[in-house]
C-alpha cells in the first residue's frame, strides 16, 4: 500500500477528473440524520473573538472566530465514574493496555459494500427516531448497496483498498516501542468502528489477555459524537454488561488536539512543506478539516468545530513563533446531500481562492492523522485539481502524521500521562437498553423492517429517487 503521500508543486495542467469518486468514509451523513442527546460539550477558556481567515469579505468566511490564546494541555481525559472508589494508584505487577480507535476501511474492493453497511448500520452516524430504528439494519443495506459501486471507484483510485489498517498497525507498533523506552511496557491493540479489527473484538481479546489497567485513546484529535464518541458508546455497552470488565479501570482520552507535542509535529510538518514553494512566504496555508452537518453542533452540542478552531488557531500560533506569517483559512470537506453541514466548504473556497488570485495554496488535512482515502483520494485529487482548474498554480499537501517519532512520542505521553486516573466501569443497565436487547421485539422490527427495504428495492421509482437523494 501506498506510503504517506508527499507534497510536490506543480504548474497548472489539465487532468482527468473523476466525477464518480465516492469518500465513503468521510460523506456518510444522509439528510435524515440527527444527533441524540448524550453528546459531551467542550469547555474552553475563549474570551474574545479573532478574525483569522482570509479573504472574508469576498469568500463569506465564518465571523466568529474564537481567540482561543496559546496554550497548551495535555490530553483531555474522561474517566467512567465508580461509586466506591477513585482512580487506583499504578502498581509494578500491572499489565497495562492501549487501544488505538480508529474508523476502519476496506482493503479490498470487495469489503467496500460490508464496511458501508457497518458505516450507516452505526445509530450514530444515521439516527432514526426511536419509532422507525427497527429500519436500521434495512436501511442501511439499502444504502450500502447503492453506493458501493461508485465507492469502489474512489478506492480502486488509490490502489483497491484503504491504507488505513496498515498504518494503524505501524503506529501502534511505534507506540508500543516508545512506551517502552519510557519504562511503560503495554499491550497496544488496534480497534476499527466498521471494520477488522473490530472493536468488540479487540475487546474480547483485552479480556484474554488479562489487561489490569486500559487507556482509551481514539486517533482523532478533536472529539466528535460521530467518531469518538460511536466508538465510546460501543465501549460503554461492552463493559458494562461484563463482570470483569466493569471493574477494569480504564481511561479515555477523548480528545488531543492541545497538546503540544502535537501542535508541534504539525507546525514541523507545515514549516517543510512550505520550503518546496517558489515563494514559501507568499503560499496560503489551507487547512481542510472533515465536516459535520451543522446540526451536530447546534442542535446536540458536539464540540468538534469549536476544538477544530482552537486547534488551527494553535498550530498558526506555533508557527508565527517560528517566523512563519504566512496567511491562513480553514474549511470543511466531505459534505452530502441537501442539510447545511459546517461552512465554509473546502470546494468552494478553491474556487474563491483562485479568483481572488491566490497562486500557491499547501493544503493541511488537519482532522487526519493517517492517510486514507479522505486525503489520498479526495485532497490529492479532486481538490487539487479543482484548485487548479481554479487558478492556483503551485499546489502541496502536507502529509499525514502517519509515524512521525515526536508524535508518536506525545501519543505516549498522552498515554502516561492518563494512567493514573484510569477508573472502572460501574455496572447499570437502563430499561431502555434492555427493551433494545429484547430478542422477541428485535426479530419483529427486523422482518418488518426487511419486508419494507424488499419493497423499496422492487419499487424503480423509489430506488431512483432514493439514488438521486444519496449521490
């Protein structure tokens, strides 16, 4: 599989687009989609308000924008609250555990239907009012089965599956031999949302291996309800209907993106990348995050654009203390269908760009840390001829974090520095959870609910419409 993509600058020319590219991992937001109650909010210290975009006037960029100041943190971390104890103190016969979330994805182009199932199969990624859940699993079939074929084009664009799997097993790998050199020995396991290695699996497997103590550490550096916080729930049900791992005490990072080390390996990343440019000073820093529907945040408090924000604003601040005053704007990928999803959109300001004559522009894929599709297939083409065909003339990518040793070496910071407040998972299960896992109501919903999806499937001018909506 491919290695990180490297930045080059290219002059402008004309390239074959491909229209019928699909980001399955990244455009996974129908219309009907909507955001429960059980989000967690972000708290900042913001004061005042900063502009620190571009171009606003003609671009019609976001006007608040938060002057979040330079400080760093270490990680944030959520604990599960006990009733009889608090966190228990580290001792030298621990065996310690480290489980690397991630969202998974195809390495073949036959796993690309299954893995979109699981995708929208996820209650958090399509939420269906509690009377129509038992469409779920139907649902996304459906889905899953209409957009696949334009799925595997984008995958077969970048080699006929996602690197994502291998350069998470390389990281864990790195982190397992930093926390070592650390004096911290641990088991450091890989855990994908929608594909292997599962997460329940990798679970299962925390379990065998008798783990006395776990740190939780999702690998995306701002929170969201649609990624670390599917992950946490999933985790949440697990533990709590276990003996043993209800009583493990366990610590979750939910989100990294003020930590220094990280912030720094960055601006690194930034600082080389700018070297390659005719006229480094003149090259417009574009940070292109991955989007949510607006509703996300208004509507359910998901804290991801205010953490996207401040950690852009962070980054630039490293970097100003470097010299580096390059200009700067942030935008959002990855939107589908007609909801709002948060603005500015990363193909649009392309275009402004160019006609503003902007001529150098380093693309940051600032949500990733590995390299996958969202950044091979989407940044490195679509966008980047879009760009061109727009007016810029000078392009670059900064790379993936990928292994990078100073932030691999903070990732294991991060991790020791979480131990001691791992706490266990008290036991409780709601009504609501148990009416979920009634067997009787479960089989019910789900033949009526196949029965509906076999009719859509028969009906042409359901399944056109349906199409026409999805892609």
């Amino acid at each position: 599989m491919e290695a990180a993509a490297s930045s080059q600058i290219r002059s402008q020319m004309t390239l074959r687009r491909n229209p019928a590219s699909l980001l399955p991992q990244a455009r996974m937001m129908p219309t009907f989609c909507n955001i429960s109650e059980d989000s967690m909010h972000l708290c900042t210290n913001s004061s005042s308000k900063k502009n620190n975009l571009v171009g606003r006037s003609s671009l019609n960029l976001p006007t608040q924008i938060k002057d979040f100041g330079k400080t760093y943190s270490s990680a944030g971390v959520f604990t599960y609250p006990i009733s009889t104890a608090e966190a228990t103190p580290l001792t030298t016969e621990e065996k310690i555990g480290v489980m690397l979330l991630n969202l998974g994805g195809p390495e073949t182009l036959n796993d690309v239907q299954p893995f979109l199932f699981n995708l929208f199969a996820d209650p958090d990624i399509i939420r269906l009012p509690r009377l129509f859940r038992f469409l779920q699993r139907p649902l996304a079939q459906l889905i899953s089965v209409l957009r696949a074929p334009k799925s595997k084009e984008g995958y077969a664009a970048i080699g006929g599956g996602s690197p994502l799997r291998k350069i998470t097993d390389e990281q864990a790998n790195a982190l397992k031999l930093a926390l070592e050199n650390k004096d911290v020995p641990a088991n450091v396991y890989v855990a994908m949302r929608y594909w292997h290695p599962f997460t329940e699996d990798v679970v299962h497997q925390i379990k065998k291996d008798r783990i006395t103590r776990l740190v939780v550490l999702p690998l995306y550096p701002q929170y969201s309800i649609s990624t670390t916080g599917s992950s946490i729930r999933v985790l949440q049900k697990m533990f709590r209907n276990d003996a043993y791992l209800s009583n493990l005490p366990v610590a979750i990072i939910k989100s990294w993106y003020q930590r220094e080390g990280y912030i720094k390996s960055m601006a690194d990343l930034i600082e080389k990348e700018l070297q390659i440019f005719p006229n480094p000073a003149e090259a417009m820093i574009f940070f292109s995050a991955h989007g949510v529907p607006v509703s996300y945040v208004e509507d359910a408090g998901d804290p991801y654009r205010d953490q996207m924000e401040e950690c852009v604003f962070l980054i630039m601040q490293e970097l100003k203390s470097r010299g580096v005053n390059n200009d700067h704007t942030l935008a959002y990928q990855s939107r589908v269908g007609p909801v709002q999803w948060l603005k500015p959109y990363t193909d649009e300001v392309l275009v402004e760009l160019g006609q503003q004559g902007v001529k150098s522009l380093l693309a940051v894929p600032v949500s990733f840390v590995s390299e996958h599709i969202e950044t091979l297939e989407e940044i490195d083409m679509e966008y980047r001829e879009l760009a061109l065909e727009s007016g810029i003339v000078n392009w670059g990518r900064v790379p993936a974090l990928n292994c990078t040793s100073s932030f691999i070496n903070d990732l294991a910071n991060a991790v020791t520095d979480a131990l001691p407040s791992a706490t266990a998972i008290s036991t409780s299960n709601s009504t609501s959870e148990e009416a979920e896992n009634d067997v009787v109501g479960y089989a019910i919903k789900m033949f009526f609910g196949s029965i509906l999806a076999f009719i859509l499937l028969l009906s042409p001018k359901v399944i056109s419409a349906f199409r026409n909506f999805l892609l």
